[in-house]
C-alpha cells in the first residue's frame, strides 16, 4: 500500500508525479522530493520556491525541511537565497551525520559546494506583488501577512517506508531571517515509519507553540486514526493558545499512517488538500471544520478547480 497526502491545491500535479515513481517501487523520499519540486518551480505559486513572496527588503528567503521516516534522519535549510529547490538541499543535508540545519549564508555556500542550481527566485510578478502590498499597508494599515501556503506532504511507499518534508517561502513581507515551522522538526513536519507521519502549514509561531507534527504523529502512534490525530492535535494547540494568549493563529495539518489511512484538520475556511493512493486517483480536498472541531473532506468540484486556477494566474492589479 502506497500514498502521498499533501497540503494544499497547488500540491495536485506534484502528488501526480510522484505517484508515478510510488506505483513503479520507488521510494516515498523519491516521491516527496519529485513533488514538491513541481510546486517550487511553478512561479504562478506564490508562497513555495520560485515566484515566492519576498521578505520586507524584497529579497526571496525559502526555507524546506525533509526527514526519513525509517532512520529518523533530518535534513533542512532556513532562510536561504537564490537557489532553485531548496527541498532537494534540505534532502542531501538528512545524509549528514551532524550539520542537518543550515541557515542563510551557511546553506548558500553548502548548496553552492554541492552542485545545487542557482537561481534569482524573485519574479516580477512578486515584485508586483510586494509594490502592491507596500501601497495598502501605506494606506489601510494592513497587517503584513494574512493566509498561510506551506507545501507540506506526508508519504508512504510500498515498501513501508514513510517520508515528511516541506517547502516555503514564509510570511509575506517577514522580517529578514525570520524563521517559521516549516523547516522545525517536530512542529512543520515529522515522520517515523513506525507510527506515520505529518505535516503542518499556518501561523509559525503559533505552530511551533505546540510541536504539533510530532504530536500527531504521537497520537496515531497510540492507536488514532490520522483524522483523529489530526482533529485533536489542532483543537488541543488551539484551545490552549486561546487559554494562554487570548487568541490562535491559522493551524492546519495534514498526516498518514503507516497503513496508508490519511486524514486532515483545519481551524480555519478555505483549507485544501490533495491525496492520492494506491486506490485513489489524485483528488483535491476542501477540509471543512464544524462547530465540534471535527472536520470534514469534501471532493473540491471542477468550478472550484479552475476558479483556483484562475486566480492564481490573473495579472496583479497594482
């Protein structure tokens, strides 16, 4: 049994790839980094590798994380600049016995002696972008970052093997250097092939309050189903948060076990995901949440398909 859960729509052609090499035999980290690829080289995809939004100085920062599922070995970047796929750096560092989390410049030239593509990742499509959102914080005094687009996947290969890993570009408009969950072991992402794994995408700050990914994991290790572990993993960190701070940024997750079940959690509108297994064709998902806390997967329609499209390809209107 084979399968890949990924967060968010723009993961589909991504998952689709890499489900190809999963049905040949391949490994889940083949299959992760291949697909997480796609959605870093597509520029249409602003919040993950080239195209990203860029940082307060206009400078795109990415940050990705993987971690093998078997071996528990951890590889990731934080902050790194004018590289084409920071997942497939993050990849080559889990090989290394010490040094697995390089930052900025210490990643640059780690990617640079390793062979790695460079690449300028800011397009002038996000430089509209950022002169667009410069005009209305001027004007409306807008908060500088709203919504959340970490691609994050969890996979399972045949062989049992089980791979998490992650991609971003981080907050629109953050301060340089900034650093969310994406690339945290434990809080963006975790995978033991004995239990499963999963992955987060939201608020950083508020992510990395609760370990969330690791927890998850930790929950499904002691018998839940992934939707359970899912559903109380965000309802837990989210009620305690509210408790402590008077509030909870956007927590949305996605998981799978080491029996292929997935399941997905959200405490906020909006949040999608795309799945595919060994008896599923790659689907995307509109994860809904009812006033319980549970929540639930319902097949996104083919108008809500390319409406998605459509407006992730319109021109910026400055």
């Amino acid at each position: 049994m084979w399968g890949m859960i990924a967060t968010w729509r723009m993961a589909a052609e991504g998952i689709t790839a890499g489900a190809e090499l999963l049905a040949a035999g391949k490994s889940s980290g083949d299959a992760v980094e291949t697909a997480i690829r796609a959605v870093e080289d597509f520029p249409y995809y602003k919040s993950v590798g080239y195209g990203g939004l860029p940082n307060e100085e206009m400078e795109v920062e990415l940050d990705a994380a993987y971690m093998d599922g078997n071996t528990l070995s951890i590889g990731a970047v934080a902050a790194i600049r004018d590289f084409a796929n920071p997942i497939s750096i993050a990849r080559r560092l889990s090989s290394e016995k010490v040094n697995n989390l390089l930052v900025a410049e210490g990643a640059e030239k780690f990617a640079q002696k390793e062979g790695f593509e460079r690449k300028n990742m800011l397009t002038d499509r996000a430089k509209a972008h950022y002169r667009k959102r410069v005009k209305e914080l001027k004007s409306q005094e807008l908060k500088p970052y709203s919504g959340h687009d970490t691609v994050g996947m969890a996979c399972l290969d045949n062989c049992g093997g089980m791979t998490a890993a992650t991609s971003t570009s981080g907050l629109f408009m953050k301060k340089k250097g900034r650093v969310g969950d994406s690339p945290i072991s434990g809080s963006g992402f975790y995978a033991d092939s004995k239990r499963g794994a999963a992955s987060a995408t939201g608020l950083g700050e508020d992510l990395m309050k609760g370990c969330i990914s690791y927890e998850i994991v930790r929950l499904m290790g002691e018998g839940m189903s992934p939707q359970e572990a899912c559903e109380t993993a965000v309802n837990r960190l989210e009620a305690e948060l509210k408790e402590r701070r008077g509030e909870a940024g956007d927590l949305s997750v996605v998981a799978m076990n080491n029996r292929g079940q997935w399941g997905a959690a959200t405490n906020i509108e909006g949040f999608s995901v795309a799945v595919v297994t060994q008896s599923l064709e790659p689907t995307v998902y509109l994860v809904k949440r009812g006033g319980d806390g549970h929540c639930t997967c319902e097949e996104a329609s083919a108008q809500w398909m390319e409406d998605y499209m459509r407006t992730r390809m319109a021109p910026v209107e400055e």
